[in-house]
C-alpha cells in the first residue's frame, strides 16, 4: 500500500494535480488481499492526502502464473489540474 500511495503521488505531481479524482488497480491473483480490503486500506491511507475521497476501480486477476501475480499495479490516475 505504501508503494502504490507513493506512485500515486509522483503520478500526481508529475500531473501537477489539485487532486485525485480517481485511480486503478490491477490487483494480481497472488497479491493475498482482496479488492474491498484494498479499498479499506486506500480509504484510511488517503484520507487528508490530495487523494482523499477518489474513486478506486480495481481489476481482480485470476491468473496465477502472470509476471505480476504478486503485484498491486497502478494501471491510471485521473487527476483534476
Ligand atoms: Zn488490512
């Protein structure tokens, strides 16, 4: 979760965003968390962060055998300028 707020961020301040309006996620079928715990997790850790209150779209993989089985991948971020 800290690796991904962390990418966020540079995504964000590459963009020179306001805020985040909404985020990806891939989320690898090895990653051992599931989507509704990630969002638990993205809620508490976003919250007084200029991606407080953005949308989180998740893509749960099933593939375990993908290069990236074990990976929460930022896939996009939508930001308001
Ligand atoms: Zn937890």
């Amino acid at each position: 979760m800290a690796n991904l707020m962390r990418r966020l961020d540079e995504v964000a301040k590459a963009e020179r965003a306001r805020r985040v309006v909404g985020l990806s996620v891939w989320l690898g079928a090895l990653s051992h968390i599931s989507a509704e715990h990630l969002a638990e997790h993205f809620e508490q850790a976003a919250a007084g962060t200029i991606a407080e209150g953005a949308r989180l779209d998740v893509t749960v993989s099933d593939d375990l055998h993908d290069a990236d089985a074990q990976e929460i991948v930022l896939e996009s971020v939508e930001v308001e300028i």
